[in-house]
C-alpha cells in the first residue's frame, strides 16, 4: 500500500450504532487531519495531531472522538450520530504540520 | 459564513481551449493560497499554490493569479484536456497557521473532447 489509505470506503450505520473509521498513512508523515465534507459544502477541518499529540479540536460533538496511536494510525470512533453526519470523511497526512497535506480516498458515511 | 467562495459549482471547456477558475475570499489575513484537484473516489491532490506577495505562480499548463486588491485569484488551464475533468478545490491558510485549510465548495471542470 502507498500513499494514504482510510477503511472501510462506504459506512452505512444507525443512529445507536458505534463504529470507526480508519487511516493509515505509508509516507513517514508526522502529521494528521480528519475532515468532513457535508454535501455541497467546503471541506472542514475536524482534528489535527502531530506526533501523536492533538493539536486542533475545532469544535467538533464530542459523538465523535478521533485516537492516534502512532505516527502512521488514526481512527475517527462515531457514536450516537445524527443524520446530518452523513458526510464524506477525508484522512490527510503532512511531514510535519504545515507541510503540504496528503489526502486519502475518504469514507462516505450514511446515518440512517 | 464561508471565507473562501467557489461562485461556478461547474464548468464546461472545449478541449485545447483555456480553462478559468475563479475563487473570492473575505479574510485579508491569508497568507498562502492553493488549488486543489480531485477525482471521483480519489482524496484531493496538490495542484499549484501561491504566496500572498505574489501575484502570479506558473506551473507548466498551470497557472494562479492573484488580486489581493479583488481578494479574488484564479486557476487558469491552457491548453485544456479530458484528463483535467475534476473537482478543484480553491484553499487559503490564514496567518498564523501552517497546516489550516479553509477550503471552498469547488467547481466541477468538464473538458470535452
């Protein structure tokens, strides 16, 4: 695998169900973002974390909760979401924060 | 309110012709600005960028103009190929932040043979 990489790349869940999103970066990046594009609106940016540390939390529900357990990982844990959640998710990663921003595929989640 | 505006949510080009892309933004406090491309089931890719102390950044069939006077720059594509049919996403870093992209709707380019 290169570049970056975000399973599964469709989710389809309920309103009580709990689930995680996934990505992996194979670059040797230090640096990663979670972004949320809504239809027909801008990409948003969620969290940033550089080593392993976050460092952005942009007034972001608390239904969702991002985890970073290494340099390459980062996860995205969904519960209880709304509807209006239902978005396309975009993992990106840096060499460090600043750098340009690698994107992955993005998982398209429905909330039903 | 939205900071960085994609006004045409698509566009349609000639092959071989010049393609035009314009973004508006209403923060003064930006510092770098950038374009992006993206394909169907594919993230967005890096395609060109530019200081906020230049006006003009070339890249081979790409280049960025910017009016900071306007608040407005553009992506122009000439010549125009099938290959270019993306999104393009307009973003801007705002001062003071490295890693922030404010990013607008983009615009749908379609290129026809």
């Amino acid at each position: 695998e290169t570049g970056v990489t975000q399973t599964p790349r469709h989710l389809v869940m309920g309103m009580t169900n709990k689930k995680s999103l996934k990505c992996e970066q194979h670059l040797g990046h230090n640096a990663m973002y979670w972004y949320k594009q809504s239809a027909k609106k801008p990409l948003e940016l969620m969290f940033v974390y550089s080593l392993e540390e976050r460092v952005e939390n942009n007034s972001v529900p608390s239904r969702f909760s991002p985890e970073c357990p290494n340099s390459s990982h980062l996860f995205l844990h969904l519960h209880t979401l709304q509807p209006e959640d239902s978005a396309l998710y975009l993992c990106a990663s840096s060499q460090v924060l600043g750098n340009e921003q690698f994107f992955g595929p993005g998982t398209r989640l429905t909330v039903l | 309110d939205q900071q960085v505006k994609q006004n045409s949510p698509s566009l349609s080009v000639q092959e071989g012709r010049i393609s035009i892309l314009n973004c508006d933004y209403t923060n003064s406090m930006f510092d770098y600005f950038l374009w992006y491309k993206k394909y169907p089931a594919e993230g967005p890719t890096f395609l060109i960028s530019i200081s906020s102390i230049k006006d003009k950044n070339e890249d081979g069939r790409f280049t960025v103009f910017l009016n900071k006077s306007a608040k407005h720059l553009s992506l122009h594509i000439v010549p125009s190929q099938p290959g270019d049919s993306a999104v393009y996403f307009c973003a801007a870093i705002p001062r003071g932040s490295s890693y922030k992209l404010i990013f607008g709707s983009g615009t749908r380019l379609l290129v026809r043979p």
